[in-house]
C-alpha cells in the first residue's frame, strides 16, 4: 500500500512540476539589466524546453519543490558519463514553494515560483571555481 501512495505521489509531483514550468517561464532575464550582478549571466532562452534532469524537494526552512534542467551539453555529458562537465553545459534549477494538494492528500504540488538558478561552465572564464558560475535567485523580486 505504501508503495503504491510512494508512486501516486511521484506521478502527482512530476505533473505539477511539468505545468509549473509554464508559470515559471512568464518571468526571463532579458537584458543586462536583469543579469546577475556578479557574473551577467541570464536566464536562457528556451530552458523550459530542456531536458529534465531530476526532481528535489528541499525541507524547512524553505519547503520548496525544484526541478532541473540541462542544456543538450549537459544531456550528452551525463549519457556519455563524461566527467568533468565540458564548456558549454548549463544547469537551469527551478524552484516553487511545496503546497499540500488538495486532490491527492499525501502529494505535494508547486505553489508559488521563488527563483530560477543557473549554473554555467566556462573552465576559462571562471577558471577560479573550477570552471563554474551560478547565478542564483535571478528572479527572486519578480512577480511569477
């Protein structure tokens, strides 16, 4: 019986998590203006269409529900298993706050979009972080 809830809950999240993506898309860093302060990187244009990597849920205190997404360096990389990463992969997290559903009670559904987090390699341009950047929470103060 715990099996079969453990397999409702997946199904449930991984739906909720897939139309959550349309939500979270309304919101892209376009210009410079709306990079990372830091490094300027930007949210890519289209991540929404990347492969889907791996879903987390994240406890208190922020009780989010997140998913990954790869570029198709990053996709070829984890099917070849080629380690380290090569220059040009990008990781998109995204991230909702964890609601109760309230159609599959022990399912956890998206709520409200916090933030989209990019990681980038570039074993050049960020050669003191081992190659990678991540710009974080570029949309944390931006209506979803």
């Amino acid at each position: 019986m715990r099996r079969k809830l453990a397999i409702a809950a997946v199904i449930a999240v991984s739906i909720a998590l897939a139309i959550g993506c349309v939500e979270i898309d309304s919101v892209r860093a376009q210009n410079a203006e709306e990079a990372s302060p830091i490094y300027g990187v930007t949210i890519p244009d289209g991540y929404r269409k990347w492969e889907f990597i791996a879903p987390a849920l994240e406890g208190d205190p922020l009780n989010e529900l997140r998913a990954v997404m790869g570029n198709t360096v990053a996709m070829d990389a984890y099917r070849d298993s080629t380690l380290p990463f090569p220059d040009g992969t990008v990781l998109v997290k995204l991230a909702w706050k964890r609601m109760q559903s309230a159609e599959f009670e022990p399912a956890s559904v998206p709520g409200a979009a916090t933030t989209v987090q990019v990681m980038v390699k570039d074993s050049k341009k960020y050669a003191s972080s081992g190659g990678w950047v991540l710009a974080g929470s570029l949309m944390a103060s931006r209506p979803t």
